[in-house]
C-alpha cells in the first residue's frame, strides 16, 4: 500500500512539472505585445485612410526625409494642414516597423515552434516591403504603387493577427469533437469569404487611389438605375451632370468598378452569415469560433452601412477611413477564423 502511495505520488509530482513545462512555453507578456502591434498596425491602416481620403499623399514631397529634415525631427510647428497627414502616417508606420522588428526578436527567443518563427520573419519582411512602397509612391508619383502599398497593409494586418491567435495559450490547448467532414466544409466557407474580403479590399483600394469622386453618388441604385447604361450617350449624359456640379468625368470601367464593390458585398454578407449559421449548428461547442462567427456577422452589417454611408456623404473622409478600418477587422476576423478551423483539424488528424 504504502509503495502505491508513493508511486502516485511520484506520478502526480511529474505531471505537475509537465503541465509547469507547457506554461512556460506560453508568454502572456508576448501574446500582449503581439495584439498591441496588430492594434497599432489598425491605426496606420485608419492614417493610410485618412491620407488618402483627404488626397495628401503627397503633401511632403520628399522621402525618406520630411522637407530635408530627418523624419523623427521635423518641427512640430509645421505640421498643419495636409502635412500633418502625411507625416504622421510616417511616424505612425516607422513605430509599427520597430514594433515588428521587436516582435520577431521576441518571438525567436521563447518560441520553441519553428511555423510561429517563420510567422516572425515573414512579418519583418513584410513591414520593410510595405516601408519601401510608401517611399516608391512618394518619388516615383504612381497610384498603381498606391494601390499594391494599400493591398500589402492589410495583407500584413492578417499576418501580424495570425501571430497574435498561434501565440495564445488558447491555441496550443485547442481541440474539439467535430465532424471533420462537416468541419472541413466550415474551413472552406471560411477560406473563401477571407479571400472574397481581401479582393474587396483591393477593389476598394483601387477606387479610393484614382483620386476622383465616387463615380456612382447614389444608394442603392447606380445613376438612378438598378443596371447602370455605360453607353456612350448615357456616360456623356452623366458626365455632363457631373460637370455641371464640379465632379470629376467618368468612364465605364469606374462605375462597374463600383458596381462589382457592391456585389462582391453581397455575396460577403452571405458567406459570412452561412459560416454562422454552419458554427452555431455544427460547432457551436467552440466558444472562440461561435463569438467570432457572431460578431463577424455584426462587422458585416456595420461595414455595409458605413460603404453606404461612405457613398451618400460623398466620400467623407471620416466615414470612409471608418469604412477601411471596419474592412481591416473584419478580413483579420476571416484570417482568425481560417486559422482556428485549421487547427482543430489538425487536432483531429495530428
């Protein structure tokens, strides 16, 4: 009796340094630092929005220095107007690339998973890149630089997401009984609404770098249409409207750009109201997908008021830049709930 007591004993003392093991190779003081560079990497998203919103991409002509000066001592005195913008975007992004660069660091020492290292890397690589397209877009004057410096932001906002999720205690403890054949239909809805939102966000962006006004000013028609005519006579009417009030001429392509934005919305809305309604049903015993799969569906809903919203203002600054920052969340939404479904598929089939 007394050798049984020991040995449990023995088996209890070693499961306790196993379990003291598996916490030490979560860092809470990691996991917080990587959320607030996602929150910082947000806000130069919304100052990228603004920027381009209120058309001052180029209120300091000059790069890497501001007017000559170095970037971190340009005199407080001028920033005003547009060069206020601009400059801080660059404060905004030099602040996120150090953040990156001490992430990477971070996550090299107490990371022992060689996936979530590579995750570092790729990450510090894609800040420099993005530093190098904001600069390119300065000296080389191309709104095509724009539009890829626009696209890479948010690609990098997923990325940096995506470390937050994998570096969580939640992650490594994570497993579920699923169906995996159900399941892997869930994934599918959630790869595909990701990747739906990401070209949404490039059409957007490639809207807002024509520096025009919108080339539909109406919601929910299209130049009081369902179907809009991009007939030569019908855009000369429409042009001719729109010269009379100061708004930019435009073309057919503009305005199908626009109307493609608004289907694509669409269909968004649908996929991510399906992937809901397939986690309540078949998986609603992960908390973490059913209340991101909940507020997912309320970031679609505030997200398509806002590109209406966007639309009946003209533009607004303010609303528009909203309209970016919401689009951010929810394609790191659709990058969190691509990654949590992978991973309980890789639980099931190690």
């Amino acid at each position: 009796m007394a050798v049984l007591v020991e040995r449990r004993s023995e088996i209890v003392e070693l499961t306790s340094t196993n379990s003291a093991v598996t916490d030490r190779r979560y860092s809470a003081w990691l996991n917080r630092f990587a959320w607030f560079t996602a929150f910082a990497t947000l806000l130069l998203i919304c100052s990228g929005g603004m920027v381009t919103s209120k058309n001052v991409g180029l209120a300091v002509p000059d790069w890497p220095t501001t007017f000559g000066y170095n970037m971190f001592l340009f005199p407080v005195s001028k920033w005003i107007g547009g060069v206020l913008f601009e400059h801080t975007h660059r404060l905004i992004a030099s602040t996120v690339g150090f953040l990156t660069i001490i992430l990477a660091i971070w996550i090299w020492r107490v990371e022992d998973r060689q996936s979530v290292k590579t995750l570092g890397l790729l990450a510090v690589a894609g800040v420099i890149l993005q530093g190098i397209l904001g600069g390119l877009r300065v000296t080389m004057l191309k709104d095509q630089i724009g539009v890829f410096h626009a696209c890479l932001a948010q690609a990098f906002l997923g990325l940096i997401a995506l470390v937050a999720i994998v570096t969580t205690n939640f992650w490594r403890s994570l497993s579920a009984s699923v169906d995996a054949s159900k399941f892997r239909a869930i994934k599918a809805i959630a790869v595909a609404t990701t990747v739906a939102i990401y070209v949404q966000l490039a059409l957007g962006a490639t809207m807002r770098h024509q520096h025009k006004d919108l080339a539909i000013l109406d919601f929910p028609t299209a130049n009081g249409a369902w179907i809009p005519d991009t007939s030569a006579s019908a855009l000369a009417k429409i042009n001719a409207w729109r010269d009379a009030r100061s708004f930019s001429d435009v073309d057919a392509f503009q305005i199908w750009l626009q109307i493609t934005h608004r289907l694509l919305a669409v269909l968004i809305g649908i996929a991510v109201i399906m992937f809901c309604a397939r986690i309540l049903r078949d998986a609603r015993k992960i908390d973490a997908l059913r209340r991101l799969s909940i507020f997912w569906v309320i970031l679609f809903f505030v997200q398509f008021t806002l590109g209406a919203w966007t639309i009946w203002s003209n533009k607004a600054a303010d609303v528009a830049t909203t309209h970016v920052a919401v689009g951010a969340i929810m394609l790191s939404f659709g990058v969190s709930a691509w990654a949590v479904c992978s991973r309980v598929l890789q639980t099931k089939h190690p």
